[in-house]
C-alpha cells in the first residue's frame, strides 16, 4: 500500500532535480550566484524559468493529503484494491501534471488533470472515512 507514496515521492524528487537543473542552467548563462538571489522574492524576479519550481511546490501542497491517507490505509487495514487503484490513478494524474507543467505547461490540459488527480484523492479519502466509520 505505500508503494504509491513512494512513487509520488520519486516523481517529487525528479521535479526537485529538474527545477535545480533549470535554475543553475540559467543562472550560469547570466553569469550570476547563489548569493544574488538569497529571497524568493528576487529569485522569482530573476530566475524566469519556474515552471519546475512551481511544479515542485505543488508536489509538496495538496500530497500530504495523499501521504496521510496511505498511512492510514496501511495502518487501519484499509489497504483494499479499490483504495490502491485510486492511490495509482492518483500518482499517475500527477505524472501527468507534472510532465504538462515541466515540459509545455499549458493550462487547460494542466488543470484538467489536477482536477483529475484531486479527484482520486478526494474519491480515497472519501472511501478511507467510510471504511474507518464501518469499524466503529
């Protein structure tokens, strides 16, 4: 049951990579350090390639709820094939997300599969809640 989490980590930890890539291609090619942009706010005014960045703090946002929810699942016993084909087809809306962000980061098609992948968590959570209030 924690495979998808472990996933979605990895998927978190290859944006993370790309977003330094993106930032020290750039940051090389206008010959400046680490030292001229010490706050996001100037990082943000500098660094004009973010769609990486964005991408990455999106990976830490709403996931938790995700994180959380696997926990609970393998701790509960919850961990049934319908609430691991939602954790999958969760993870897979993400790939997703994150390939349409980092690589043309058009927004209808961008949106269309966060609402796909939120979705799944909210469908997960949803069957979660009701397999822990069957027990009680």
């Amino acid at each position: 049951m924690l495979w998808p989490g472990f996933a979605l980590a990895g998927l978190t930890f290859v944006v993370m990579a790309e977003m330094y890539r993106r930032r020290f291609r750039q940051m090389r090619r206008e010959r400046s350090t680490p030292g001229g942009v010490p706050t996001s706010l100037r990082s943000a005014r500098q660094l004009t390639d973010s769609a990486a960045s964005v991408d990455f703090r999106h990976l830490l946002e709403l996931p938790v709820l995700f994180h959380v929810a696997l926990v609970l699942a393998y701790a509960t016993g919850l961990a049934s094939t319908d609430v691991q084909v939602l954790a999958w087809l969760l993870v897979a809306w993400r790939v997703v997300h994150s390939a349409i962000q980092c690589i043309d980061n058009r927004v209808v098609p961008r949106f269309i599969a966060f609402i796909c992948g939120t979705l799944f968590l909210i469908m997960l959570r949803a069957r979660l809640a009701y397999g822990v209030s069957a027990d009680v």
